[in-house]
C-alpha cells in the first residue's frame, strides 16, 4: 500500500478513537429544565437543536404566544378529534424535527441521545425514514425531489466556461398501511433527452418496504446500494463541493441503481442493511473509470448475483461511522471474459461537533482473474484497458460553520472547508502475457477549498476552487466550480 493511502487510513482510525471517546461523554444523561424555565431560543439549523415545526393538522388551533394566559385543565384534556390526521406521539425534544429535513449525518433528536445513543429518526436515505416510528401514522402519497446546476470555469488553456443543469429528480411515495410502502426516485439528467443533447431520464429507485420491527424489515426493487456516503445521502445539497469527490466516481460507482431485495433494520444505535443484488458487467470496465462502465441499468443479466452490505454506528449525536462490502461475479454468462469477480469495501465516517465536520471515506476494490479479462477486451475494445487488480481511493475534508457563533443569524450557515482526495484505477497491472503496462494519468490527486451557504437545510448555494493532477509531468489544472442545490 503505497504512503499516502496508509495515511488515509491511519486518520480514518483516528477518527474511529475520536468517535469512541465522544461517545461515552454522549451518554452522560442532560439535565432537565425547571419546569418553568423558558426554552432557550433554538437555531434551526444547529444539529444540537430542532430543524423545523411538523406540519399542524388543518383545523388545529395556532400555538399561544408568550403574551396568552395559560390554558385552562379542562382544554388541555381536551382529546384530539380523529378528523384532524393522524396523531404524532414525539417527545416534547422531538416534535419539531422533520422526517424529511437532511439532518446532519449521524443526528438525532436530543432524546435520541440520552436514550443511550439510538439513533431512530433523521433523514438523508430512506433507510432512516423507513425506520422512523412515526411514519407508521402517516398514510397516502408524498411529492418531493432534489437537483442541482452547476458551472465548471477553467482556469487558463481554452476550455469554455460550461453551466449544466446537471439533475433534476422527482420523488413519489406511498404509505398503502402501516407496514407495506412505496418509494421512488426518477431522474432527469442534463436538461435535454432529445437528439444528441446527451440528457437522460432514468428510474433511479422504486421499491417496495415491508415494515415488520424497528429491528426487521424487508426491501424489494430497484435501489441505490449502500456503499459509500454518496451513494446513501446522495442528495447534492448534502454535501460540500459542486461536484462529488472522485472515490465516488472512480472507485464506487455512483449513484450505483441496481435491482436488490433484502433486508434492513436497526438495533440501539446500530443500522444494518444486506441484499442480495445482480453483479456488474467485466465487459464495461475501463482503465480511466475503473468498474464504473460495468453497472447495468435496464435489462439486466443475472446470470451472476452478488450480495451487498452496509452497518452503520451512531454512538452519539453528530457522529456516524460506516463499513460496507460488495461481492459478485461479474461474467454474466460470457465465457470469454472467464471467471472475473468483484470484491469491494468501504469506510466512512463523519463527526459533527461545535461547528466542526469531520468528513472521511477509504474505498478498495479488488477485481479477480484480471490477466483473462484484459485479453478479451483488447480483442473486443483495445482503449478500456488494461484493467488494474486493484483500485484504492480516498479523502479528507474538513469544514466549519463561520456563522456559528454570530448572534440572531436567523439559522443561515456559510461552510468554509477543505478536501484533500487521492484515487488510483491503476494501482496494480498485472501482465498478462501480451505486454499490457499502466496506463499513465490515472492516479488523480484533488484539493478542493471553498464555500457552502445554506439559507435553510434543504437549499445550498455553493463555490470552490479546485487543483487537479496526476502523475503525469505539467498534468495540473484549475477551475472553479459554483452550484445551486436543493431538495424537498
């Protein structure tokens, strides 16, 4: 393993000893307030705090305001009337956190966390809205979405400045009882399907969620797979940086949508998801974007199945840590391409605290009888390879809430960071007889510096600079970057 990769994984533990640490002064149970002590004034947007008010039923009264006189004993036990939508049991901590608000990765309700760190609420994938108990009071449809646009300028040489509108998706649920639902994500790429515009209009998710207990539930149809933060909280007004750290898009496929049927759940502060899932196709593979080529999107071949999974541990508000694995033939029936497999892992984590994010991820990716598959290719497409046995890649960023400490900011957060990122899709070339050597300008290092302002949690407006190089002589570049982004 070559230096800069051991040190990615030497922080990663490090932030792994951080975790643990921040974990047992989580535990520590708060002290409540006196009974008549005013509520402190909350920031909308600080994870240790509330995000926003549920939606009141229609015919439900407006709350008092400090100047109303205390409610009388006899109107405060007064039942609600079943006309008024279903009834939402929180803790009083909890009634003013949206199931569908990109809380901070690893958030939780302040009850969560003096309940020994269980983590049972807060949304940035489906996995953590599925298994939020008060969905079980909702029923029928939801509307919702999420896109971004985004302008890439490069600095210096001839390249154009280019403004994209790179995604817009559309989600639609449904709730038909308590225990069976409907999710689905359909996206539209680049603005324009038509002609040679190069847009796509895709299925991106539909599936179908068997509730049983918090602890077990069962998943069907086409989904994201859990490896790797991007492809869980994938939404672009998430993440910092116009575009996605190159490990997601070199190393791990994303957004990675396959057909899969499984299993998921939670235990305390545990989350778990495994799916059985059809493997990659050997014969999309390349040497400059690694296995990405080999997903299949429609009409998939089955001929190989694989299995995929993903836990999750949230000791304490504002922490996450992440380990997912994949493995799968990736043949698919075609004997030329022999008997090649996949095995990939993944570790991620992310720790929020006074303003401070921590943000990392470790991604390998080993791919088996390598010598059979670069001699099929270099008869049926000479460019795609030779492909490496191994792939690695990682990053490291680190942000910090600059308006955090400003009084009466009305809940705004402006996020300056920093990303360092390293990956390499030829690591390792095998050779395999007919002198098959690596291909220069694939292991790509990335800094990326900028800024992300977020006048609510859901709408991110942002801009970077970025440096690119490889280790190629005279290979760098820079451009900047600037991205608006939503979801709802």
């Amino acid at each position: 393993m070559k230096p800069h990769h051991r040190r990615l994984a030497a922080f990663l533990g490090l932030c792994l000893g951080w975790m643990t640490l921040s974990a047992a002064s989580a535990q520590t149970p708060a002290t409540p307030n006196p009974p008549d002590a005013p509520a402190a004034p909350r920031n909308p947007i600080d994870p240790q705090s509330s995000v926003r008010a549920l939606p009141s039923p229609p015919d439900a009264p407006a709350p008092a305001s400090a100047s109303d006189s205390a409610p009388s004993p006899a109107a405060t036990q007064t039942p609600v009337s079943a006309a008024q939508g279903p009834a939402i049991q929180l803790a009083p901590e909890d009634d003013d956190v949206p199931m569908q608000s990109p809380i901070l990765l690893g958030d939780s309700p302040k009850s969560a966390a003096r309940k020994g760190g269980a983590v049972s609420l807060p949304r940035q994938s489906q996995i953590d809205v599925a298994l939020d108990a008060r969905t079980k009071k909702l029923r029928g449809a939801a509307v919702g979405g999420y896109g971004e646009a985004i302008l890439t300028a490069p600095i210096g040489g001839n390249n154009p400045a280019v403004i994209d509108l790179r995604r817009t998706v559309l989600f639609f649920g449904y709730n038909f009882t308590d225990h069976i639902r409907f999710f689905s994500e359909v996206e539209y790429e680049h603005a324009l399907t038509s002609g040679d515009a190069g847009g796509e209009v895709a299925i991106e998710q539909a599936m179908l969620d068997f509730m049983f207990r918090r602890y077990f539930n069962i998943r069907v149809g086409m989904g994201v797979l859990p490896v790797s933060l991007i492809n869980i909280y994938h939404e672009p007004s998430t993440f910092n940086g116009a575009e996605r750290p190159d490990v997601d898009l070199r190393i791990v496929p994303s957004t990675w949508q396959q057909m899969l049927a499984g299993f998921y759940g939670a235990v305390g502060p545990v989350r778990y998801q495994i799916f059985v899932t059809p493997g990659l196709s050997a014969s999309g593979f390349s040497a400059d974007t690694g296995i990405r080529g080999g997903r299949q999107e429609n009409m998939v071949k089955t001929r190989d199945v694989g299995i995929v999974g993903r836990l999750d541990y949230s000791p304490f508000l504002g922490g996450n840590i992440g380990v997912s694995g994949y493995w799968a033939r990736a043949g698919q029936g075609d004997v030329s391409l022999g008997d090649v497999a996949v095995t990939m892992a993944a570790l991620d984590t992310k720790l929020s605290r006074f303003g401070l994010t921590l943000r990392g991820q470790f991604s390998y990716v080993y791919v088996s009888e390598v010598e059979g598959l670069n001699r099929a290719l270099a008869l049926s497409t000479p460019s795609a390879g030779p492909i490496s046995r191994h792939l690695l890649g990682g990053y490291v960023e680190l942000s910090y809430d600059l308006l955090r400490l400003v009084p009466h900011n009305l809940g705004f957060q402006l996020l300056a960071f920093g990303r360092y990122e390293r990956t390499d899709t030829q690591l390792s070339v095998p050779d395999s007889g007919v002198g098959f050597v690596r291909k220069p300008g694939n292991d790509r290092t990335v800094y990326t510096a900028g800024l992300t302002f977020r006048p609510i949690l859901e709408v991110a407006v942002k801009l970077d600079y970025q440096r690119r190089h490889t280790e190629v002589a005279d290979s760098a570049t820079d451009q900047l970057n600037a991205a608006i982004a939503y979801q709802f």
